[in-house]
C-alpha cells in the first residue's frame, strides 16, 4: 500500500468534519468490547523526540494476528503542516480500534498521537500497550551473568536472529516491533 497524504484520505472519502465528542464514531471503535485477538504494530516519525512539541510527519500501523504480521493489512499515513490532520486520524484510528498496541519507544509514538487524537475524540488511546523493548530486557534479566543489555531496536534484532531493518521509516520500525513481539511472545496454540 503507497504512502498516502492527508489531501489523498480527503480526496477518497476521508471523515469530512468532526462531530461533537461525545458523537465522534472513533471514541466508541477505541472503546470496542469486541476482541479480534489481533494486535497492532505501531510507529510514528516526527520532527523531534519530544512529543509534546513534536510534528507528526508519518506513521506506520500493521495487524498481527496469531503468528503472522499481516504486512498486506498495513496502514502508512504522511502528514503536512499545511494539512488537517483530523482525516488521517480518523483513518488511523479507525485501523487500530481497541487492538492492543505493539512497538518500540511505545511511549513516544503514543504519546504523540494522544495528544492530536484527545482533541479530537475527547479522550487518550485507551489501547493496551506491549513494548517491545521491555519484553526483551525482561528476557534477557532472567539469563544469569551481569552484563548490559543494548536495547537499541538494530541489536535486538540482531540478538533474535531476525532480519535488519530495511530503511530507516516508519513502515520499517514497525514491522521490526512486529517481528520482536512475535519471538518474544509467540501466540499460544
């Protein structure tokens, strides 16, 4: 699926103007009693690392479900100052629902988006969140010895026997964060 803009989503159909919040129809798919089983690998780009005053330039989500990443099912949003963001958003999440999120700074990524998604649905990501980072140092604490652990997203994978990033964007941080979750957390039969 190409990167898509924010003029694109509006073009084919993105959300044409917000409802009131408490109206908004993303606050109850976030709220959703329905479970999938699924999980979603997240990862967003910006201008800076701090999300209280970092843009949002590009974002990444794809489905896991059972033991496979679903890179067919994936989402890749770019967004432009000069460009509502309300309609990707919505897209967004729309994709994610209430699935549980995966992915690597998890804080940061979520972080970013709660603060451009609260306005708008009147509310944070109530979505569970599994860092990818800390099921692996709680993997590698239990090994006995006392060294560091390197928790850069390149040496885990590295250390998990998984295949380099391919690129340095979004896209390519999320299918990692996909593929540590499942060999740290393969589902259970």
């Amino acid at each position: 699926m190409p990167t898509e803009t924010i003029a694109s989503v509006v073009a084919n159909g993105g959300a044409p103007s917000v409802p009131a919040m408490s109206e908004h129809p993303d606050r109850a798919l976030l709220l959703s009693g329905e479970e999938t089983g699924e999980r979603v690998a997240i990862h967003c780009e910006a201008t800076s690392f701090d999300a209280a005053t970092a843009d949002l330039r590009s974002v990444a989500a794809l489905r896991i479900r059972g033991g496979r990443v679903l890179t067919s099912q994936r989402l890749i949003l770019s967004f432009w100052p000069t460009e509502p963001a309300e309609p990707a958003l919505s897209r967004l999440l729309a994709f994610i629902g209430n699935r549980p999120l995966v992915g690597y700074y998890l804080d940061f990524t979520v972080g970013l988006l709660d603060r451009l998604v609260q306005p708008m649905v009147g509310m944070a990501l109530p979505n569970q969140r599994i860092e990818v980072s800390s099921l692996y140092y709680g993997r590698k604490a239990k090994a006995p010895g006392k060294y560091a652990v390197d928790l850069r997203l390149d040496s885990i994978l590295r250390d998990l026997d998984l295949p380099p990033r391919a690129g340095e964007d979004a896209y390519a941080s999320a299918l990692a964060s996909a593929m540590v979750y499942l060999r740290l957390e393969p589902p259970r039969p």
